[in-house]
C-alpha cells in the first residue's frame, strides 16, 4: 500500500505517520497548514518551544517529505508539502475499506 513518487520509487507511509505521532510536529503542521511560507521566528511566535527545537522538528517533517524549505535572504522560510498528507489520507482509506469488507463478511456470517 505505497504510493509512487515522481522518480518512480514507492513511497511508504510510514515516515509520515512517524513524523505526525509527535504533538510538537502535529501543531507545527497546523500552522503549516494555513497556507504560505513561514519563518522559525514566526512559527515560533506564541510557543513555548525554542527556536532551535523547532527547526529540529522541521527536519523531520521534511526528511518525511511534509515541509519544504527555501532561503530568502539570510532566512529560511518553511511550507507545508500536502502531497504527503494526501497519501497519508489514502493508505488510511484502504485500511477503512479493508476494515468495512471484513466486517462486512462478518455481520453476513452471523446472520446466516
């Protein structure tokens, strides 16, 4: 239950599955989520968590291929990378499919 990257190579979810079980992670992908780049300092802004954790945190994301960053200037700026969100959401789907047929024959089992 892969998906195919661009280079041809199967992307397994398990990465970003790993990289959304941290709370931390989780809450920076919200912010992500609002849509458009983000710098640690404004990512960081209201948090309790230093800039330098969030920048580890960030790596994660994108080592999980979530969050893409570029320079501008002397800055980084950060954006959310939804493909991967979208694949997470699919592999789940199969699994809610799977799940649904199994109980599926189930309840017709117990019914004959």
């Amino acid at each position: 239950m892969t998906r195919a990257s661009k280079g041809g190579q199967a992307r397994a979810p398990v990465p970003v599955f790993a990289a959304l079980g941290d709370e931390t992670r989780l809450a920076i992908v919200s912010r992500l989520s609002a849509g458009g780049q983000f710098s640690i300092a404004r990512l960081t802004a209201g948090s309790a968590v230093s800039r330098q954790a969030v920048t580890k945190h960030l790596h994660v994301l994108a080592h999980a291929g979530l969050a893409r960053s570029n320079r501008r200037g002397r800055e980084t700026l950060w954006r959310l990378e939804p493909d991967r969100l979208s694949d997470a959401r699919r592999y789940l789907d199969q699994i809610s499919e799977h799940w649904d047929a199994a109980l599926h024959r189930l309840k017709k089992a117990v019914e004959s």
